[in-house]
C-alpha cells in the first residue's frame, strides 16, 4: 500500500511573499525642547497602501506627517521612503525630495491667494517645460474644475479650493500623498467629492497616508494606524472593499474582517 503525503508538496505553507516596503519609519522620536510630540514611532508602509492615520489631538499625527514629508525633521530614528533614508539628506536634497516624490495636501489648502487655480498648480511643477501648462490643465480636469482654471482662490468654494490643492499635489507624479486632515473645512458635499478623488487615486496605485478623525472617512482606508500620547498604539488592517487580500502576516483574514499588524496571532482565522 502506499501512503500519500498528508499535504500537496505543490503547495507552500509558507506565508505569502509580502510587497517591499515603500516606507519604513524606525523609532521616530520628536521632542520639541521638554516635550516628546514622538516617542519611538515604528512602522512600515507598503506600496499602494490607504492608511488613515488617528488619535486624539496633539497625539503627534501632524508631526509624524511632516517629518515624513520633508517639512520638519527628526529628533532621532530613521525614514526610509524607496530606499532612501530622508533623516540623513541635505536641505536641498529635502527640497527636491519634497517636490519630486511627496504630493502633500493640507487642511487649510494652501493655495497662494494672487494667483489663478491654474497658477497655483503651476507654481509647484518641478521640472519647467513648454508642456508646464498643458500638464496642470489636466490635472486640474481630473478633479473636475476645467472651468475654473482662471479663478482666484478667493472665487472658488472651500471644496474646489481643496481640489485645486490636490492637483497641486498630484502635478509631479508623487509615489506617496501625505493629507492632513483634507475634508477638516468642508461640508458633507464636497467632503463626499474629494474622498472621492482620494478612491480613484488608491484605486490607480497610490500609497496615501491621511490624518482624520471621522471613522466614516477612515473606513475607505484599509489599515488603521493610532497614536496616543506620540506613541502607536493601533495598527489594524482590514479587508474592507475586498483589498487587500491578505493579513500583513500573510495568512488569510479572520472572520471579522480585520486584523492587528503588531500581533500576527491575530491573523489567525
Ligand atoms: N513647533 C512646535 N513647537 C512646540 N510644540 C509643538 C510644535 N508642533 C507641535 N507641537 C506639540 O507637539 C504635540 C503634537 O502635535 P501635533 O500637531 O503633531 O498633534 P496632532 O495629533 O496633529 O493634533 P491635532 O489633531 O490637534 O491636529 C502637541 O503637544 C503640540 O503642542
Ligand atoms: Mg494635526
């Protein structure tokens, strides 16, 4: 008689390859004189990821977006964005790296007030071409304001302010769009509007990390990060929308549909 093997040797019990890290935050400390906005923030970010970032105010979520970004830097830690530690480059180097690869997107906009929606979007091209024109009418057209190139911001309602604002921050093509608390100033319409433009932009790849502090809002996101106090103490991934597939262990998603990443017991079905 023979005996067959209790499982198919074709089929791989180890857990599925996961994509590298687009992002990798180290013990990230800020202190601000006495006062510790982080105290050791670790974590990764992979390649296409929605993540909303929480907490309660003065958790440090602001702090963590602009070291990220390029716009304030670190006490001590690392940040390592496509293999690049950002802790370690010049002020020159930061400002190219905050043109070239951050696409940032503010509460308060942000746009120059003596300038047109398309000047502004203009204003932040990084490479200066014949094209430059061409390339901000179209991102202007993807947030749907084609008819209002030519406006002063003071002319445009507080959602087209945002969108003008996000196709600033899309003109450059950035790997990763950092927005702090985007629908803070807007009502419920606009709000609907432009976390819509937020689905179709994850939906064509892109790694957003977005502040906010309406759970309606953060469950587009698929993982939900939480500081208190500047320290992470939530990390939840969850297979809303059917994305992603997988637990960040590797291992299929549990019956509740989410899943901490600083527990891999939790991943257990
Ligand atoms: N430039 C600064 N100088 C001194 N302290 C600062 C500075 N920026 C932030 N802080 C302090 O660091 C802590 C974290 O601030 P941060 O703005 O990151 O909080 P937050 O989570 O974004 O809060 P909110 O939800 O209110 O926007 C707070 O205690 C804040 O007062
Ligand atoms: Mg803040």
């Amino acid at each position: 008689m023979t005996t067959q093997p209790l499982v198919n040797p074709s089929i791989s019990l180890q857990p599925a390859p996961q994509p590298p890290a687009q992002v990798v935050l180290e013990n990230l400390v800020k202190e601000y004189g006495s006062l510790r906005a982080l105290g050791g923030v670790s974590f990764n970010i992979a390649s296409g990821e929605w993540i909303a970032l929480m907490g309660p105010s003065g958790s440090g979520k602001t702090t963590l977006i602009n070291i990220l970004g390029g716009l304030d830097t670190a006490t001590s830690g690392r940040v390592v964005v496509n293999g690049q530690d950002i802790t370690r480059l010049s002020e020159s180097d930061l400002v190219r790296y905050r043109a070239e690869k951050i696409g940032f997107v503010f509460q308060q906009f942000h746009l120059v007030p003596y300038l047109t929606a398309l000047e502004n979007v203009m204003l932040a091209q990084y490479f200066h071409s014949v094209t430059d024109e061409s390339q901000a009418v179209e991102a202007l057209k993807r947030v749907g304001l084609a008819d209002r190139l030519e406006h002063l911001p003071t002319k445009l309602s507080g959602g087209e302010q945002q969108r003008v604002a996000i196709a600033r921050a899309l003109i450059n093509q950035p790997k990763l769009i950092l927005a702090d608390e985007p629908t803070g100033n807007l009502d419920e319409a606009n709000e609907d509007i432009v976390i819509n433009i937020f689905r179709e932009l994850h939906q064509s790849g892109h790694t957003i990390l977005m502040v906010t502090h309406d759970v309606d809002i953060a469950r587009n996101a698929s993982r939900r990060i939480e500081l208190t106090h500047g320290h992470l103490t939530l990390d939840t991934t969850c297979n809303f929308l059917e994305q992603p597939k997988l637990c960040p262990h590797g291992k299929p998603f549990p019956s509740s549909g989410c899943c901490s990443t600083l527990d891999p017991k939790s991943c257990t079905p």
